[in-house]
C-alpha cells in the first residue's frame, strides 16, 4: 500500500512538472534557425524532395550509421541470448493447430504484396513519406506473416545475414566513396542530382536508403526468427 | 492542436510509468515502458508543430521557394524516427531478458528475482 502511495506521489510530481512545462510553452510561429537552412539548402544541395530524408541520409547520415549499428548489435544480442545451445534437442516441439485456412490463403496472397510494398516504400523514400527504416519494417511485417502462418517454418539464418552484412558493408563503402568523389563522407552528390522529384535524383539517396531498408528488414527479421525459435515449451 | 497532442503524450508518459512501477508482471512492465516510449514521441512531434503548416515534404503543393513559410520542423521528425527504431530494438531486449528469466525461475513476476534487492 506505501509503495502504492509513494509511486502515485512521485507521478503527481512528475505530472505538475509536465503541466508547468505546458504552460510554458509557446509554439513557434516561424521556422528556428536549423529548420530554415534545412528548408532553404535541401532542394538545390541534396536534390531529395523529403526534407526529413536528406537530414537522416545526408545531412545526419553519420547518426544513421550509429542508430543501424545500434539495431545490429540489438539483434545480434537477442539471438546471442536465445541460441538454444548444444543441451536441448529438438524432440521437445509440441504438436501445434492448424493454422486455418484463412490465414494461409490470405498470407499466400499477401506476402508479395507486403514485399513489394515494402520495396516501393524504401526506393521512393527521397519523395514520399517513408524511407529505409519504414520500408524495412513492411518487409519483415511479410516474415511476421509467414511465421503466424507456420509457426516451425525455417528461414535461413544464413541468407539473412549475408544480406545484412553485405548491404551494411556497400552503405558504408558509399559513404567512403563521398570521400574521394564529394564532398565528405556520406556525400550524396557521388551521382548526378537529377531532375527533382524524380525517382533518379538526389544523388546517392535512394541507392543508400534502399541497402539502409535491406539491411533494417533484416535485423527486424532475424530478430523475429529468433523470437520465434525459442518456443520450445 | 498542438497542445492537445502535447497532453495525449504528457499522459501517456505517466501512464506507461505507473503501469511499470505498479504491475507486478514483467511482459506487463514491458508493455507500459512501450507506452511511455510513444508519448514520449508524441511529445517530441507535437513540439515540431507549426500552426497551419504542412509536412516537410517539398512536391506541387510545396514549392521550393515558398518552402520556409510552409513546412513544419524537419528536426524533430529525424530525431522521432531515430528514437522509435532504437525503441523497438528495446522492446525487442526486454523481451529477450524476460524470456531467459522465464527459463530460469519458470515465471514472470518480478517480486520472485530479489537476487539483486537489498
């Protein structure tokens, strides 16, 4: 009951500073410095019709190459903590219900689309929203959907990795490329910019947001497999 | 409108962190630290808000000149985008611990590890 008390004590604390926060806020009425030079310099310096794009991809695309490591090393520990290891066999699978044929017929149907999908969302992320991160989200929804239907299916854990590790390995020879053809690392303009808003412009951009979408799609998927193997009760 | 989402978020926030500290199940605790993770980037996004103004995307109904007086902050939709894919790979964590703590004590409530309580 006092840790209950002390626990709604602390939130009611946390809440009046939130509400002192609010009160003291006031919108922008104009763009801040940053947002201007971004609004300003995207178009004719990156040619990538996303703003939100060319800041993850080129303007910050140091931070991109952190946050994929940090996913990496997300799916690397996951399937580090749940190998199965040498002690237990695989005879204690217990016998698992159809999966219906609904959900078979519909996953049939649906996992190119989700696939497909998935493609157009990272290959068009300098125009539309969406890029990478979303588009290889959508490709590994497709692997959640193949596991829902057949739950002891096998993916090759030797396929996805080779396909993360290659597409993380081109990300970032394309950035050392920037180095000697561009401006710096990361530099987009290694390709011609292109008419704008077209799907071959902006440089680099997409070619990096797709190996950025692959890649991604595999770490989520690799994770899911993972996850996934460990039902072993 | 943007304090509207400001307050979803606020709320949120609280609300994940009460289920967390309150919840006596660790896919619980995890669920709530889901919940507060999103108001979080409610909170995050709201702040990015321009009154009147549209996505930071630069197409026919946002042409590059008129762009600084039409689009909303592009910087805080980067930094959200980072911080929901960072939180998904803890989600991710948290539920591989909990999976190895099952296999250890065969269950999940919290107040059965005191190995590390004083």
């Amino acid at each position: 009951m006092i840790k209950r008390a002390v626990v709604i004590l602390f939130l009611l604390g946390l809440g009046s500073l939130f509400i002192g926060l609010m009160q003291g806020y006031i919108p922008d009425t104009e763009l801040n410095q940053t947002g201007r030079y971004y609004a300003e310099h995207t178009a004719q310096d990156i040619g990538a019709a996303n703003i939100v794009t060319a800041i993850i991809v080129t303007y910050r695309g140091l931070d991109t190459i952190g946050e994929v490591t940090v996913l990496f090393l997300t799916a690397a520990i996951v399937g580090m903590l749940l190998s199965r290891g040498n002690h237990k066999g695989k005879s204690l699978q217990r016998e698992l219900p159809q999966s219906g044929e609904l959900l078979t017929t519909g996953s049939y149907l649906l996992v190119p689309l989700i696939l497909l999908l998935g493609a157009y969302v990272f290959i068009n992320g300098h125009l539309t929203p969406g890029g990478g991160f979303q588009g290889g989200a959508i490709v590994a929804s497709a692997i959640l959907l193949m596991l829902l239907t057949d739950p002891l299916r096998h993916f090759s854990h030797q396929l996805i990795t080779v396909i993360e590790s290659v597409s993380g390995l081109l990300f970032v020879s394309i950035g050392v490329l920037g180095i000697f053809y561009a401006g710096g690392f990361l530099d987009n303009r290694i390709l011609p910019l292109g008419e704008f808003g077209s799907l071959f412009s902006a440089g680099a951009i997409p070619i990096i947001y797709s190996l950025i979408g692959l890649k991604v799609g595999a770490e989520f998927s690799s994770m899911l497999v993972n996850l996934s193997e460990t039902e072993d009760s | 409108m943007v304090q509207i989402a400001m307050a979803t978020g606020f709320i949120l926030i609280l609300m994940g962190l009460y289920g967390a500290l309150t919840n006596q199940n660790i896919l619980r605790i995890i669920v709530s630290f889901s919940v507060a993770n999103t108001g979080v980037n409610i909170v995050l996004v709201a702040i990015g808000y321009i009154h009147g103004r549209t996505a930071p995307i630069l197409n026919e109904a946002v042409p590059v000149a008129e762009a600084t007086a039409r689009i909303i902050d592009p910087v805080p939709q980067a930094l959200v985008l980072t911080a929901i894919v960072i939180g998904l790979g803890i989600t991710t964590l948290m539920l591989a611990f909990a999976y190895k703590l099952y296999e250890r004590k065969g269950t999940l409530d919290i107040s059965k590890f005191s190995e590390l309580k004083w």
